[in-house]
C-alpha cells in the first residue's frame, strides 16, 4: 500500500510539472502560431520522420537483445520486437504505474531462468549505451553551432565530454558489469546507430515545418532536450522538450514557435508509435499455454 501511494505521489508530481511546462510555453507562443504550423506541414516528410523514428526503435529492440543474448535468453528478433513495443506503450500511458522497463523484466524473469537483478543490469546498460552515443553527438552538435558562442567553458567541457565519455562508459562497463564486457563495442555501435535514425526522424519533422536554415542550432537543441526527456521528471518527456526550445530558441533571438510545435509533434510521433504496443499480445503467452 505504501509503495503504491508513493508511485501515484511520483506520477502526480510529473503530471503536475509536465501540465506547469506547458503552461509557461503556451503563455508565450500562442496556440495559434502553433496550429498554422501544423496546418502548413509536409505530410511526406512527417510520415518519414516517423519511419525513422521506428527504425530506431527497431534498432534498439536488437541491442536490448544482444544485452540479453549473454544471459542465455534466445529471444526471436520478431518476439524480442513485440516485447519491447509493450514495453514502449507502458512507459509512455502507464508512467506511474509499473513502467514499461519492469514490465519486461517480469515477463522474462517468469518465464526464463534469469536472475532478476542480471535483467535489470542488462537494462541499465541498454539506457547507457544509448545514452553515451547522445551526448557525444550532442557535444559535436553544441561546437558546431550558435551555441558555441555562449560560454568557452561550455566548449571545453563539451571536447572533454567526447573524449571522456566512452572510457569512463568502458571502466563502469568492465568493473559493474564485467559479464556484458564483449558486446560492448557491438551496442555501443548500436547505440550511434539509433541516435542517428532520431536526428534523421528530427530533420524531416524541421522540413516538414518549412525549417532549412540554421539547422545546426536545432538539432542541438533537439539532442539537449532528448538528454533532459530522460531524467524522470515529466511524463514521456512531454513538457520538457517543449521548454528547452523555448528557452533556447529565445536565447538565439529566433522564432520559437516551430521549435515547440516541432517538439510536439516529436512527442505525438512518440505517442502513437508506443500505442502500437497495445495492439501487441504478449509474446510468451503461447509457449506459457503449452506448458
């Protein structure tokens, strides 16, 4: 019971700075502008942002898998699939509840021999080998945009960042978790991979509002606010990234309407993709039947 109250205190508390977030953008872009936006977009390049999208996904629903293949667990890349779209669908529309993460840890601790506290370890170091990757290209992006300007300390600790980042990974890496060492490489590869797929779905969506220039700028920014979408502290991320392109854009003295409609739309190509999870059975029911 406690436990329970203390998960709807989480999820109220997000819900609360997830609705306090959008109240500050809408107090300053008007939904007007937004929906010219919305109305004006390319549909082909919007439904090619989301196809990239997916393919991201799609591309961590394998790495996910090698982290799983040295636990013994021979997932079927299509059941492997399933499962990690069910899992997207609780994350997203049940974050105060039992979350998309702990969900397929049950249903593999249930049906596999597997230590609970290894699946859990494989899932830390799935988050971090995609986050690794988004920092590193959020650094380049960072020097290579109007940003740079802003602090030559900024600059420094962003060089520091991309030599740093992967040898302090590779340390945590060999002395926590020294049984997923060999596919390190192979899922930090993944890992540039997936973030590569999302800066491609983020270029089409910026096309698909009319953005061409300055395009630098933006997908910094959308790197920034993919690392601030991680930290637990909206639902879905929903809120956040709409703040840090208000601010940001504000800072460069540029337009930040497209900038929150952009993250918007980035939000529901995030929605909808995840609500496929619940057209999904689950993929171990069959083999649980016939035991």
């Amino acid at each position: 019971m406690v436990q329970s109250s203390k998960k709807i205190a989480k999820f109220l508390l997000k819900l609360a700075l997830t609705v306090s977030a959008f109240w500050v953008v809408l107090s300053k872009v008007s939904p007007d502008q937004i929906l010219t936006l919305l109305k004006k977009a390319d549909f082909r390049s919007l439904l090619l942002a989301f196809c990239f999208f997916n393919l991201s996904k799609i591309v961590s629903a394998i790495r996910l898998n090698r982290y799983f293949s040295l636990l013994g667990l021979c997932l079927l890349e299509t059941k492997n699939l399933v499962l990690y779209y069910i899992g997207m669908f609780y994350n997203l529309f049940l974050p105060g509840g039992i979350g998309g993460d702990g969900y397929k840890i049950y249903l593999l601790q249930k049906h596999h021999s597997v230590r609970t506290k290894s699946l859990i370890a494989a899932t830390i170091l799935d988050r971090i080998s995609g986050l690794v990757p988004l920092l590193i290209l959020f650094a380049l992006f960072f020097l290579f945009s109007p940003f740079r300007h802003y602090s030559s300390a900024l600059d420094l600790l962003a060089i520091f960042s991309m030599l740093l980042v992967i040898p302090v990974f590779y340390l945590i890496n060999k002395r926590f978790f020294p049984k997923f060492l060999p596919v390190f490489s192979t899922t930090l590869g993944y890992g540039f991979a997936v973030q590569l797929l999302q800066l491609l779905c983020a270029w089409f969506l910026f096309l698909a509002l009319g953005i061409d220039h300055m395009m630098s700028a933006y997908l910094a920014l959308f790197l920034l606010s993919s690392v601030i979408a991680v930290l637990p502290i909206t639902v879905g991320g929903a809120g956040a990234r709409e703040l840090v392109f208000l601010y940001g854009l504000d800072y460069l003295h540029m337009d930040s309407a497209a900038g929150v409609t952009f993250a918007m739309l980035f939000f529901l190509i995030t929605a909808l993709s995840s609500l496929m999870g619940a057209f999904f059975k689950n993929p171990f029911h069959h083999a649980s039947s016939s035991s």
